[in-house]
C-alpha cells in the first residue's frame, strides 16, 4: 500500500513528539544527577567542617590539660592511693594524739566509729550499727554538768525534762540513815532484794532489804527494787520474780521492778554460755511477770548488756536502766535511769554508793 503525504506527516509528528520526551527525560535525569552531586557535595563539605571543629576541640581540650581514658584511669587510681594514704595518715594521728592525751584503747577506737556502737569483751572488738528503730535519748555533752552535791543536773533546753536525784544501795551500804539521806534531797532509791549466785546458783536474799525499804519509805523517798539476776532459763526467772513479788508485798512500790543483767566475772558462772536468745527470754519473762503483776518493769545494764547480752531493740518494750560511768554517754538509745558513778557519797550513807538520775515520772 502507498503512503499518502498525510501519513506521512503524522509519522514525523509522533518521532517529534517521541524526540521531545526523550529530551524533556534526559533533562530532568541530568538534572536529578547535577543535584546529587551538588547535596554530595554539600554533605561532603559540612562533614568536613564537622570534623575540623572536632579536630579542633580536641586540639583544645589537649592544650587546656584533658586526657585520654587510659591516661584518666591512671589519674584516678593514683587520686585513689593518695587519699588512702592521706586517710590513713590521719586515722594514725587521731589515735596518736589521743592515745597521747591518755585516752584508753577503747575510747580513741569508739571515736573513729561514730555510726557504731564498739564494745570490748575478752581481748576483742565487737561493732554493732546503730540504729534508727529504737528511740534516742537526743541529749548531748552539753546538757549535763556535775551540781556541788555530786549529782548531775539537767541544763539543756528541753523544759520537758525533770531530772530526779536516787541511790541503789544493798548490804554493802550497811545501815543507812535514811532521814539525813532525804535531807540531802534524795527523790528515790532502788533496794536490792536480793541475787543468784553465779556459779551454783543459789537464790540468796539482801540481809538489807526489810531495813532499807522501810527506812527510806518510812522518810518519803519513793522506791524500786532489783535483783542481780543469774537466772539461765524461764523457770529461774519466774523463780526470782515470785520471790521479789512475795517480798515487796507489803510495800508502797512507786518505782519500778528490775532485773539486773550483767556478765559474772568469774570463769565459771553458769551464764557464760548463754546465747543473746536465752538472756531476752530471761529478761522478757522477769518483765512480762511482773507487768501482769501490776508493777513496772525495768531492765539494769551496761552497754555490753544491751549489746552483747541482749538485742537493745527486742527489750525496748520494757524501761532502761543504763549505767555508764563517763562524758558523754556512750548509749544512744532512750532510758529511764542513768546509773553515772559507783563512788559517789552522800551523808546518811557511809562509804561510796551508787549514784542516779531518773528522767521518768514514776
């Protein structure tokens, strides 16, 4: 068939047309291209710029005395060798210098461990945290000075406190003249009842007891009483409380009813062996007794007895009664009673005697 001059027109209208795309489509793919390479470019310099400024950062931490991780670790052990070398001078020269100024081992070792209670018992160092479940007494060196009598006396700035003058006395004080030991001023007194031998364990009753109970009650001074306790079992304890409950019968009993633990000093006392256990469960059945008995119950001890004897939180149900010797007080927890020296002197009693404090109204 032969071409007309139409078709053949409209045949190089369509390759036009084609042409014309290709080139629009070329076009747009160089120009994709040219912007690639420009966003490359870009990208390639920022980067560039990037990595001098960190270049230069680092040049500049370098120059102001920066270092590298190794070179850091390196500092720091050496940071850490020389403080413990510097801790370890001063730890040297606080207890130099105290050991100088005739503080005892126990004290100046006491001084480096203020979070803890120490405590020294046959040859060694026992630690014991001190805690914050059990209420503090909160009173500070400051708050106690010694009055003219002998007694301390109370000038801290808590108007709540009200601190009452005692005695605790037994056969050793021989016979007391009560009246002139009131005259001194003394609020109350704890008679001994009575003790336990520490090694057959026989019950043995104060020859003082009946004279001092009546004298002091007979002259106004309100009384408590204890028992040296070397009970090692339950049925011992509720042996020294029924003989402590018979005997105060009688008797006007305002203060409390106290058991006094404390480690024997003899090699053969029969408590040397009991474990913490065994003492609170002493401790606890003597106090519950006398509780349910109607009476106040009270623990006597040192720091070693609420300590090592006994866990001062699982007593802290029953009163205190802490006897230390010494400024300030090395007990943190609260108390009742504060035994504060056994040479003190008081007219009405010859020889030195027991002296307390009672922060407690009974």
């Amino acid at each position: 068939m032969k071409n007309t001059s139409q078709d053949t027109r409209e045949r190089i209208g369509v390759r036009n047309t084609h042409n014309i795309i290709s080139i629009i489509f070329l076009s747009l793919v160089a120009l994709l291209a040219l912007s690639f390479s420009v966003m490359l470019l870009i990208k390639n310099a920022s980067l560039k710029r990037e990595e001098e400024a960190v270049r230069s950062e680092l040049e500049a931490l370098n120059e102001e005395g920066y270092y590298t991780v190794t070179e850091a670790d390196r500092l720091i052990e050496d940071a850490k060798a020389q403080t413990r070398l510097e801790t370890t001078n001063s730890i040297k020269a606080t207890i130099q210098s105290k050991l100088e100024a005739g503080e005892g081992t126990t004290t100046t070792i006491r001084s480096l461990f203020p979070d803890q209670m120490v405590v020294a018992s046959s040859g060694r160092y026992y630690f014991f945290p001190i805690l914050d479940t059990i209420a503090h007494h909160g009173f500070g060196e400051e708050d106690f000075v010694v009055g003219d009598d002998g007694f301390l006396e109370y000038v801290g700035s808590d108007e709540s406190i009200h601190v009452k003058k005692g005695v605790d006395v037994s056969r050793f004080q021989g016979n007391i003249d009560w009246k002139t030991v009131k005259e001194q001023g003394i609020d109350f007194a704890f008679i001994r009842v009575g003790l336990r031998g520490t090694t057959e364990g026989k019950i043995l009753t104060d020859d003082c007891f009946e004279d001092n109970i009546k004298g002091a009650t007979e002259n106004g001074i309100d009384v408590g009483v204890y028992f040296y306790s070397q009970a090692v079992n339950e049925k011992e304890a509720l042996e020294e409380v029924q003989l402590i409950l018979d005997m105060i019968e009688p008797y006007d009993v305002k203060y409390p009813v106290v058991i006094d633990i404390e480690t024997a000093d003899s090699d053969s006392a029969r408590t040397n062996d009991l474990t913490s256990d065994e003492y609170e469960v002493v401790a606890k059945t003597f106090c519950d007794t006398v509780r349910s008995a109607g009476y106040k119950p009270m623990i006597y001890g040192n720091v070693k007895s609420f300590t090592l004897l006994m866990d001062a939180q699982d007593v802290d149900d029953y009163g205190i009664w802490i006897a230390y010797y010494g400024s300030p007080l090395y007990y943190p927890y609260h108390f009742d009673v504060l035994q504060f020296t056994s040479s003190g002197t008081v007219k009405g009693i010859d020889g030195n005697v027991d002296l307390d404090i009672c922060i407690t109204d009974y």
